[in-house]
C-alpha cells in the first residue's frame, strides 16, 4: 500500500495491523517526529533528532533491507523539516520495514513525543497515545432551525457540512387568536423535533460511517439539552460535553473549544479510572499493577485494557525461544534458559495486548509512574 492511500485509513485499523507483525529476522524502523516548531532553532532541533537516529541505526545496521529503510526515513525526514511535505501536521510517524512491504507515513494534528527505533516489530506506546488524544471528533452546532457538522481528523483535516430545516409556518405569525397562536407553536414545536430527529440520525450516521468516537455539542444551553434527547444511545454515548457556540461563528473557532474540552475530558477519565484500577490491584481484584504483574498478564492473554505511563522507557528482554517478556538485561530467559533480545517493555505490551484484542491507554500519570508504569483491568482474575 502507498504512504498516500496509508494516510488516509484508520488510524485504529493501523495499530491493528501493526500489533500483528510477528517479531521475526527483518528489523523494523519507527520515528515519531515533531513537525510544527516555534522557531528555526526547534526545526534545526528536530533536523539534529534525525540525523543522529540514522548515524546511529547506520552504524548498526547490518543488511541491505535496513539501510534501504533508513534512506526512505531520512527522505521523508527532509520533506518534513522542509515542510514541503505535510505542512499542516503537527506530528507525523514513519514505519519502514522493506521485507514485511511496510512504508507508512501517519500525519497528526498534535505533536508526537520523538522517538526513533529499530526492533524486531514496530513500537506502538506513542501510537496507541496518539490514536486516543488525536482521535476524530465530530462537532455538532445545532439550533431549532439549523446544524452544522465539522468533522476533524486525525490528521487535522476538518470538513463541515451545513444541514438546515426551513421552519414552515414561520412567516404566519401574527394571528389575535389563542387558537392560532396555540397551533402555531404546536406546529413548531413539531417541526423543531423533527428538524432534531433528521440532525440527530445524520449525526449518528457520520459517527457511524467514519469512525468518530468524541462528539461535542455545541450552541444555546436550551437547544443543545433538547437536541441530545433525540440521539440514538450509541451516538449519546459518545457525547463528550457541550460547548458555547454561535451559528455565524468560524468553524476553527467551534473546533478549538471543542478540542480543549476533549483533550480534557480524556486527562479526567484516564486520572479517574488509573485510581480506579490501582485500588481494584492493591484490593486482588480483577486488576494488576507493577511491572512483574502486568507482564505476567500479558503473557497469559489475560489484560482487558492496560495503562501505560506517558514516556515510560523501560528496557526489557524477549525469549527468542519461548516469547516470555521480562524487565531488566538478563541475557538468559528465566524461565527457559534460552537467548533473549533487547526490547522496549512499553511497546512489547500494547503490541501484545492490542494483538490479543486488549485494549490500551497511554496515562500521563504520578501514581501509574510510582507503580513501575503500568497497570492492568483483567479479563478474569489471576
Ligand atoms: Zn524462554
């Protein structure tokens, strides 16, 4: 597939697939780079990020299909400093890895935390972050008479589209009649909550169609509370909150307050469920946290959704010969005797719990850093 038509499928579907490459031979290369900066000093900064990845993994490097890679890499690389690539993003992430037929290039419109890798699968910890924080998000600015649907990508990329119900019977005001009156917002009335029902089913549809899990509603209190009562669940339960708005307001204006309040909903939910799954760990419920623990889960397919610290680099070893995963450097498994490799032990669990249908969150968070840096809700317990 071509980095073009990559761009442009899901970013859930990506991590998916990614999870499933099978650590093998072929080495894989993954940078995750910034590509919004405040001045030329942090470009340049980004510019020294690369080139220092490159001559190291170089130096290392030791067939073809590698180093074929890593030209592809610092290619893209150029473009993207350059900015003659992907102007608008704010982040782009690169897997490369000739042998599996992989060249992804992922634009986001937050920055990523830089990495750059070379392993034996791709490292997912960053992605997995991203894929929640960068999430597509469709706000929703309705009135008795009007919508307007901006739908925003992963990438940034906003689309808006206007639906707009022509009251009939408006223009017949002015009757002396209690009777006429009395019909009249009865009529309306009526037609308001049709104009919702047709809103509301376009909204449930476009979340539907493409993918949107973060919904935010935006106008008038009044029309807002009415308007939310006429979602079908599965689209109300996406409703992450409601924010001010005017029907004549800018679409970036909407999109920029919805994005805050997003971005904060999901900081509240991740603080709420990590205390959550920390007492469940400490009580011997259907959690586990600390490193032994978690990764004694992982390997038994065992973990519903894992949390992972923001930035968490904590160096592990897989078994080449029986897959067990543990921290520290032993070059020996503990458990079969047989070689181990060098591995990150963030991105060797969420790909593992994403292959084995987990789920993963990537929590910015002092009481998950304080416990080794991750945790675990269980499918059942252990
Ligand atoms: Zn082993």
């Amino acid at each position: 597939m071509s980095a073009a038509t990559r761009d442009a499928a899901g970013l859930r579907e990506l991590l998916d697939e990614l999870a499933r490459v099978e650590s093998g031979a072929s080495r894989v290369v993954s940078a995750y780079l910034t590509t919004r900066w405040a001045d030329e000093q942090q470009r340049e900064r980004t510019r020294v990020f690369i080139k220092q990845a490159l001559t190291a993994a170089r130096a290392d490097a030791i067939d073809g299909d590698l180093l074929d890679d890593l030209e592809w890499v610092e290619v893209e690389g150029e473009r993207l400093v350059a900015q003659s690539e992907l102007p608008a993003a704010a982040g782009v992430a690169l897997f490369a890895c000739r042998p599996l037929g992989l060249r992804v290039r992922r634009p986001f419109r937050i920055p990523c935390d830089e990495r750059f890798v070379v392993g034996d699968r791709p490292a997912l910890a960053e992605l997995a972050r991203l894929a929640t924080e960068a999430a597509p998000l469709l706000v929703v600015f309705v009135d008795g008479e009007h919508a307007r649907l901006i739908s925003v990508g992963v990438a940034g990329d906003q689309d808006e589209i206007d639906l707009r119900h022509d009251v009939i019977g408006r223009h017949r005001q002015g009757g002396w009649a209690l009777l006429a009156q009395s019909r009249y917002h009865r009529h309306i009335e009526a037609t308001r909550a049709r104009h919702f029902d047709a809103v509301a089913d376009a909204v449930a549809s476009t979340c539907e169609a493409r993918g949107i899990d973060h919904l935010v509603l935006a106008g008038e209190d009044r029309a807002v509370a009415l308007f939310r009562k006429h979602l079908p669940p599965p689209a109300a339960a996406r409703v992450v909150g409601t924010v001010p708005g005017t029907r004549y307001e800018t679409a970036s204006n909407l999109v920029a307050r919805a994005l805050d309040l997003v971005a904060e909903a999901v900081k509240g939910e991740h603080a709420v469920v990590v205390t959550a799954v920390l007492v469940d760990a400490a009580k011997g419920g259907r959690a586990v946290a600390g490193m032994e623990s978690v990764l004694d889960a992982v390997g038994r397919g065992a973990v519903h959704r894992v949390f992972v610290a923001r930035g968490l680099d904590a160096p592990g070893r897989r078994c080449v010969q029986c897959g067990a995963v543990q921290p520290g450097a032993d070059a020996r498994c503990r458990r079969c005797g047989g070689a181990t490799r060098a591995i990150s032990l963030a991105d060797e669990v969420v790909a593992r719990v994403i292959a084995d249908g987990g789920a993963v969150a990537v929590v910015a968070s002092p009481a998950l850093s304080e416990v080794g840096g991750l945790a675990a809700q269980l499918r059942y317990p252990l």
